[in-house]
C-alpha cells in the first residue's frame, strides 16, 4: 500500500483530473484492460466492465453510480492501473470493475440519470437500464464482494473533524442483523480504518445503517455477497479531492490485503464514529448587521458551466453558529467594518465578493 502512495502519481490515470468526468474522458483507457460493453444508459451512451486478475476470489466495483461523483472514478483508476503493474497483489482476484454506471448523469453532473431516477434507490424496481446492467453483471460475476463507490458532499465531520473518508456495511434485513456478509464487511471496515488513522488521524467516520431495501448495497448485501459502501469527502481547500482520491484509493488496497491475508477486524467497526452533518463551506466570523455582530456560514453549490464545475456560493445559515465547523474561516475583526454595508442583503454580497471563487473552479 505504501508503494501505491509512491507510484500514484506516476500512473497513467492520473491524465483524468477535475470534478467533470464524463465516458469520453475514461473511453480511451478502456482498452488498457479486458473491457466488455454490457450494456447503454438511458441516452445511449455505453456502459462497460473492465476485469483485471484471474484468481478465485471475485470483487464487484462500481462507481459514478450518481454522476456528478468522480473522486472515485479517478482513485479507482489508479487503483487499476497500479495492480496492473503489481500483479503479485491481484493473484488471489478477479476484479470486475464498473468505472462509469451513470455516464448520462456524469454529462450533466448530476446525481440521477437522464430519467432522473437516482439508481441508488432503484434496486427492488430495477426500472432504470443502467440499473439493469449492473445487476446482469452482479447475476453473471456472483462476485464475493462488492466495492460500492461514492462522493460525499462537504457538509460531513467526524469529531469536530472533516471527514475525508467514510464507510458502511450496509444492513441486510430490517432488524439489522450481523449476517456474515455484514460481519465480513465490518471486518474490513475496521482493517481500513486501522490503516488510515495512521495517515488521517480522526477523519475517517461511518454512515448510518438504517436498512433500505432499494439501496443496491443493501439489496446486495442481503443476498449474501460482502458489500461495502466507500464515500470520498472533503477537507479544507482541497476541492479538486486530489488528497482523499489518494488516500480512497490507498483504502481500497487495504481492503484487498484484509480479504488476501485474512485480517478481518470486526471488533473495531462500531468504534469507528459516525458522520455529522457539521460543516460547511465558509464560516464568516463578526459580521456587522445592524450595530451587532453574527457569523455567516457559506455553502457552496456545484454547477456545470461551460464543461466546467464552478462553486457558487449560498447562504447555508446566520447568527451565533458556534455549533459549526468550517473547510475555511474568515474573521472580519481584520477588516475595517466601514467596508461593509448595514443592510443584510448588501453585507452578504460584499462577503461574497471577498471570497476568491476562481480558485474553487476545476
């Protein structure tokens, strides 16, 4: 795993950069790998599989199962690329990777397909035929494990932290009950976050596992096969995610040496803490507002923008707002308060103003 942090940056997928991806920047990499078209999205638009590997125990992957969440397209990528080039770490697998199931939703970066059904809660009606394909693939692979890979947006902490990775084995019935599926992935779960806290000290946190039938996690878990959800987050500036893609795909290495060398933790699972909804963008502290001070806190929302994902900012909430944590603070105790207007609206524009958007544009 530690070899990964070193070669990564020389792999070859490291040509797919930004938060826009979209099937005709990854269709040239197809080829690299055993590709197989299995099948289109709502628009036409291929859908493939790439398998890597020849061994016994089978992983499922899939990502960009909602389109505008790339960070880990791009880690899993080079997670491909780097076992491609280590194949003493893929002998116990064959890997059967999905890089792109949404790629009408990754066009339009948004998070539903051109129906605008989000394909995360389509798994009982299966009415989507990206949804299809998927299952087709899960029915014919009978994989052991299934990698299911996602973006989380910014506003999730762990702990007064940001959290840069999260994860979740998904429940398997309505009672939640420890099946041997959910225990196994627990057990990774826990081996990953073992290996992580030595490089993101309390930024790691885990989701909720409130059943839900029409998950495909859930759905897949519940039918024996090990699943485990991966969430790339946010911290600090780092909005091209250039950081947690690394450490995504560094914890999807530790996931295959825990199932390769047997080193399930299902013990340290439940320690690890859940995610908050506990930050936002930008804290302004000290606003002037009628003779008084407040705190304004910034969310940013994505757009698409002539091929390009602007952030623009919006007004997440105001007043004394201790109980949040921001990816960046501004206190206008170092500004001259005569530079801002008394009235809301035009306080809230000049604050816009002052931040620096451009730098946030990939």
């Amino acid at each position: 795993m530690n070899s990964f942090l070193k070669q990564q940056s020389e792999l070859k997928s490291q040509i797919l950069q930004g938060r826009y991806m979209t099937y005709p920047k990854i269709e040239h990499l197809l080829s690299d790998f055993n590709s197989k078209y299995v099948g289109a999205s709502a628009k036409g638009l291929p859908i493939h599989t790439l398998t890597l590997g020849t061994g016994p125990v089978k992983v499922l992957m899939w990502s960009q199962m909602h389109g505008n969440e790339s960070t880990s397209t791009k880690g899993i990528m080079d997670v491909m690329y780097y076992l491609k080039s280590n194949l003493t770490l893929l002998e116990p697998f064959t890997i059967k990777l999905i890089p792109m199931l949404n790629p009408d939703g990754a066009a339009a970066y948004t998070r539903v397909n051109a129906n605008a059904v989000d394909l995360n809660r389509d798994a009982q009606r299966q009415s989507q035929p990206e949804t299809l394909a998927l299952f087709e693939v899960y029915d014919a692979f009978q994989p052991d494990f299934c990698f299911n890979l996602h973006d989380q947006r910014t506003i999730f902490g762990v702990n007064d932290n940001p959290c840069v990775l999260s994860y979740l084995s998904p429940a398997a019935d309505s009672g939640n009950s420890i099946t041997k599926a959910r225990e196994q992935a627990m057990g990774i779960i826990g081996y990953i976050n073992e290996q992580l806290q030595e490089q993101l000290p309390n930024q790691v946190g885990r989701y909720d596992d409130t059943y839900n039938p029409n998950c495909v996690g859930d759905c897949f878990q519940a039918k024996g096969t090990t699943t485990i959800l991966f969430e790339c987050g946010q911290s600090g500036q780092d909005y091209g995610r250039i950081v947690t893609r690394k450490w995504f795909g560094f914890s999807v290495l530790a996931a295959l040496n825990c199932i390769a060398n047997n080193v399930f933790n299902p013990k340290a699972y439940d320690s690890i803490p859940k995610v908050e909804k506990s930050y936002v963008d930008v804290l302004i502290h000290h606003v002037p507002i009628h003779e008084s001070q407040i705190s304004l806190a910034v969310q940013y929302e994505e757009k698409l923008n002539s091929g390009k994902i602007t952030f623009e900012p919006t007004l997440h909430s105001k007043g004394e707002l201790s109980q949040l944590n921001a990816h960046k603070t501004i206190d206008l105790k170092k500004h001259n308060p005569n530079d801002f207007a008394t009235l809301e609206d035009a306080a809230i524009k000049k604050i816009f103003k002052m931040l620096d958007l451009t730098r946030y544009s990939h």
